[in-house]
C-alpha cells in the first residue's frame, strides 16, 4: 500500500494567497502569502511578487505542509 504516490508533475509548488497592502519598498500592490523551507524550517512569509521584500515573516508548522498518519488519529 502507498500512502504517498509519487508526483506526476514536472514541478511541484504550494498554492499562494493574494494579501492586501503595499510593498514597503516598492510601493506594489502584489503581495502573497506562502510557506517556505529555510535553513532554519518553514516560515509563513508574505512577501512583494515585484521586489521579494519580505513583509511578513513568522515560525510555520516544524514539518512543514507534512501532516503524520498519527495526528491524523
């Protein structure tokens, strides 16, 4: 039994959410909020789609988008 299936598609990405707001430093209204995996674990961020400024940066979930068969119980 595979719980997991191998990925089919060529790239694999999280999906992104639209946040209301200016950049602080570009002054661009495309901000998305997001998880990413850094050398110090997952972070919510939100950042400018324009510059990359980070606008937000907070401590996300220790496994990321992984969710164990055990929480799950």
């Amino acid at each position: 039994m595979q719980v997991y299936p191998r990925p089919t598609e060529k790239r694999v990405d999280v999906p992104r959410e639209d946040v209301e707001g200016e950049c602080p430093e570009c002054g661009e209204a495309s901000l998305q909020a997001y998880p990413v995996l850094s050398e110090g674990g997952w972070w919510n961020v939100t950042k400018c789609q324009s510059c990359l400024c980070s606008v937000k940066r907070e401590p996300g979930p220790l496994l990321g988008g992984i969710q164990l068969l055990i929480d799950a119980v």
